[in-house]
C-alpha cells in the first residue's frame, strides 16, 4: 500500500471518529427557555367517563428534562391569581403622560383572558385609592394566593435619602405628603399573606425597589420548589435613570411592548426570570434604560418565584 492511500485511510477514519463523537446533545436545554408542557392529557377523556374527576389531577405529559414531573398540581391549580393593576396619566399639578393607562389596561385584559387573574384597574388614582386597595388586597389574601402589582406613572428618587416613590394623581412637585413611598409599599407587601407576590413597575426610578437576585439553576424540581416557597420579587422597567412613557407598538411605553409580546406568544408556563429575560434585551437595545429584576429587600422572599400558567 502507498504512503499516500495509507494516509487517505487513516484522515477518514479520523473524519468518521470525529462525525460520531461530536453529535450535538439534543437534550440541552438553556437556562431562560420558557419551558414547554404539553397540556393535552387524559383528563378530557376521564371527565367525560366521570365528571367528578377533580382539575387538580392533571399531570401534563413529560418534557425533555422532566422539569414539571414533581410540580405539586394543588399548589398551581387552587392557587387564586389576584392583580392589582395601576396606571397614571392625569395629574393634577405634575406634567400627564402619554400611555401608562393604556398599558394598564392592556394588562389587565392580558392577565384576565390569557392567564385567568382576578384583576383590579385603577385609572388615576389618589394616593388614599392606591393605599385602600393594598389595605384591601392585606385583608383578604390568604397564604395560598399569588398577587402582581402593576404600576405605570411618574416616580421620583430621594437621592440623599435613596428613597424612591410612586406618584398618584394628587402628588404635588414640593409637597410628598400624597408621594408613595417605596418603604410603604414594602410594608404592604411584607404584611400581605400571598405564597408569591410580583411587583411590575414601570416609571421612573424604579430601580430602589431592587436588590441583588440569585437566580436559580433549572434542575427537575426546579418548578416545585419555586412554588412551595414565598417570593416577593419586583421587575422594573429601569434602574435608578429616567425611563421613556413612549417608543412601543401601539401607544405603550418601550418596557409594556416587551412584556406584552411575552405574555401574549406565552403558551405554557412562564417565571418571573423567563418574563425579564424577554423584555431586557429588546428594551436596553432600544433605549436608554436598563430593566431589573430582583427580590424586593426585607419583604420575605423565601426563594421562590412568581409563575405565569397561561389557561
């Protein structure tokens, strides 16, 4: 045999070697990749053969990485979606805005059709409608119930106090005594008895509601141990800069375009990771603000996370 056919056999069955040890592992799966549960299983059938077959044993079929094998369906299934969605436009003595209502209202019509929320839209509201309704939602919520807050509208930073604030309707420039602040929502929710709780809040400054996130690495309980535990968690549209009241799909701010594109191409299940995944890239890349994601400082996060089930 010749130096060069001897050569030619050795570089293919080099080549062959190579082909079958580096086929692509068709099991990974990253990390923010909304996980996909088929939902179609045979509770239809066996309803029809017994309609006192109960929802919460549903068990949807296995994925790739049995991710969803040990969710505890009586957590998911019984939980009551609460929301409490806030948006500002009109001001009395404090420049409007443009889209924050219409993006709470997106929301709730979101929230209700799509993920089945109880939802409550406060339009304009004063600073006694939006401390009423948290004083509400603290009396009725019990420790099975997931609860979101939604607010769209002006802030505003104490910068030698580093205190942040939401500003109703009735907030004045000089005069904080109807200013919302972010100690005051944390009170609220440290007080609430909700498993999760999530607060969105896109307006300025938002960013002093957050502090630092472990995020959680996806093993195949990963689900379970996410709703077993409390979470109080809070996504904002920005950190400690001005954020843009424009720049989305039809009349929303840049941050709710992102989160409505999200919500809506959703078709399983979502966290509150997978959400901010979603919207910080396409918001960072096309304005000045960054969005956060974070635990809501001493407000009883237990490490767990905020899910959205689309229906």
């Amino acid at each position: 045999m010749s130096l060069n056919r001897f050569s030619s056999r050795i570089l293919v069955l080099g080549l062959c070697f190579l082909l079958v040890n580096c086929v692509p592992n068709t099991n990974y799966q990253a990390d923010y990749n909304v996980t996909q549960i088929d939902r179609k299983t045979d509770l239809v059938e066996r309803q029809k053969a017994d309609p006192n077959t109960v929802t919460s044993e549903i068990r949807p079929n296995r994925d790739p990485l049995n991710l969803n094998d040990s969710i505890n369906t009586n957590d998911l299934s019984s939980a009551d979606y609460y929301a409490l969605v806030i948006g500002v436009n009109e001001y009395f003595y404090l420049p409007g805005l443009k889209t924050a209502v219409n993006d709470a209202r997106r929301l709730t019509r979101v929230l209700s059709n799509d993920y089945g929320f109880k939802t409550q839209l406060l339009t304009n509201p004063s600073r006694a409608d939006l401390i009423s309704a948290l004083s509400d939602y603290r009396a009725k919520l019990t420790g099975n119930d997931r609860f979101l807050i939604y607010y769209a509208g002006h802030g505003w930073l104490d910068e030698e106090a580093q205190e942040g604030y939401w500003l109703p309707t009735d907030a004045e420039r000089s005069n904080p005594a109807n200013w919302v602040s972010n100690s005051t929502i944390t009170s609220y929710l440290k007080s609430i008895e909700a498993r999760h709780l999530l607060v969105i809040a896109d307006s300025c400054y938002s960013g002093t509601l957050t502090r630092g996130l472990n995020l959680q690495q996806r093993t195949p309980n990963y689900f379970q141990k996410m709703a077993a535990r409390k979470s109080r968690t809070v996504l904002t549209s920005g950190g400690l800069e001005p954020v843009s009241d424009v720049g989305g799909v039809g009349n929303h701010s840049i941050f709710a375009s992102a989160m409505f594109n999200a919500l809506e191409q959703n078709r399983n299940i979502m966290d509150g990771n997978d959400l901010f995944a979603a919207v910080k890239s396409p918001v960072q890349f096309n304005s000045d603000q960054v969005p956060q994601y974070s635990i809501i400082h001493k407000a009883g996060h237990d490490g767990g996370e905020f899910l959205f089930i689309r229906q």
